[in-house]
C-alpha cells in the first residue's frame, strides 16, 4: 500500500510518502488512520485530530468507511486551500 | 477540456483569447484570476508557496470541469493552477469560460471557482515576518461550494 502525505501531514509525520503493509485487520480508511497512529508520536501527531484530515484513495477522495487494499494509493492531507 | 498545472506564470489576454479562438458562435467569456495577496489574517504575507498532488489535481479539475458542463452549455473551459513558490502580487490561477450567454458563463465561473477551493488538491504555506505558517481552510468556502449542491 502507497501513502502519500502533504502539506502538514508531511511536516508532522517527517516523510512525503512510504510503502505499508497493513495487518489484514486494517479493511477501511478508519482502521488504517488507527492503525498508522501507533507507529510514531509524528503519527500521532498528525492524525490527532481526524476532522482536520481528508484521505483519498487511489486519487479520489474517501471516507472513513471506504475500503482499502493493499494495491491503493492513499493520500493523507489537510483539508485543501488552492484557488 | 483543459486543464493545466504547472510553475511557469501565464498571461491571462492568452488564456482569455484561447477561449474563444477560432470560433464565432460564442457570445462571451468570464474569467477569474486569482493573485498572491501580501496580507492575511493581519499578517504580512512575504511570499507563498502552493503544494499540490500530482495526478489527483489533474483528475479532479477536471472532474469539477465535467460537472460544470453538465450544468451549463458551455462552449470551452481553461483552468490553469500554478504551483511553487510565489511573490505578493503574483498571479495563481485562472479559471475561464466561455458560453452563448453571459448567465452560464458568469455561473459557471463563480461555480468551478467554489468547488475548486474546496476539492482540487493544493495547499498554501505563507512566509511571514514571525515565520512560515500552512493556510487554514475557510468555513465560508465550504459554504461557497455548498450553495451549488
């Protein structure tokens, strides 16, 4: 599985992006937002607060119940301020 | 369908021409162009960085471009979103439209602006004297989007 992460996530977790693999128990967005808090305090850190994170999987966005595969591409990011 | 990422600045009498090159049916244009402002939230912004994520952009804009379609008859369309670091003053984005008449055109705009804020994936860092800072995004963004619902 591919994360990705930007803006703040990035900063707080300490790396644009790495590759995962999730125990089988991690099915949806929810579980592997759980599951990532436990690998670190920088994890921790930015996922302390799920509201203020937006989650895509393979490029669109997600909710916390969507389902997720070892083959996504996941992407962890504040909410977005372009324009 | 056009739609285009990049660095390099853009002249908005080009894009704006682009829109209805080559063609005598259109009735009008509206534009938007969006600039680095050097202040927000009482601060002095000194410059701006825009991050953004590479493949999911492209697929939303022009997601956001389809659903315009399908809500007015628009003749062309050109959403260009620069990336990078940027000064006060400089320009961000243009959004663009063309119709037969200035109400879709005017709409859509305003439209494809709205939804953009808050489904094309860019974030904005500031530069400021007390040091850099990510930009919060705005309640009254997701308000602006929602009103199309």
């Amino acid at each position: 599985m591919k994360l990705l992460y930007f803006a703040w996530v990035r900063s707080k977790i300490g790396m644009a992006g790495e590759t995962v693999s999730p125990p089988e128990t991690v099915r949806d967005v929810a579980g592997l937002l759980d599951w990532l808090k436990g690998r670190g305090p920088g994890y921790a850190d930015a996922l302390a607060n799920p509201a203020v994170v937006r989650v895509s999987v393979n490029q669109r966005f997600a909710r916390l119940a969507d389902p997720i595969a070892l083959s996504d591409e996941i992407g962890l990011f504040p909410p977005v301020t372009g324009g | 369908m056009t739609v285009l990422v990049q660095e390099a600045d853009f002249d908005p009498g080009v894009e704006m021409a682009a829109l209805s090159a080559g063609r005598t049916d259109v009735g009008g244009v509206a534009c938007f162009v969006g600039l680095v402002r050097d202040i927000a939230g009482g601060a002095t912004v000194t410059a701006m960085t825009l991050e953004h994520y590479p493949g999911m952009t492209e697929r939303q804009l022009e997601e956001i471009e389809a659903e315009a379609r399908s809500r007015w008859p628009l003749q062309e369309v050109r959403i260009l979103h620069r990336h990078g670091r940027l000064l006060p003053g400089d320009r961000i984005m243009f959004c663009g439209v063309a119709s037969a008449h200035r109400g879709a055109a005017f709409e859509a705009c305003a439209f494809l602006m709205d939804w953009l804020k808050t489904k094309a994936p860019f974030w904005k860092r500031e530069e400021t004297p007390e040091g850099e800072r990510w930009v919060e995004a705005k309640a009254e963004d997701d308000d602006a989007a929602a009103r199309w619902r």
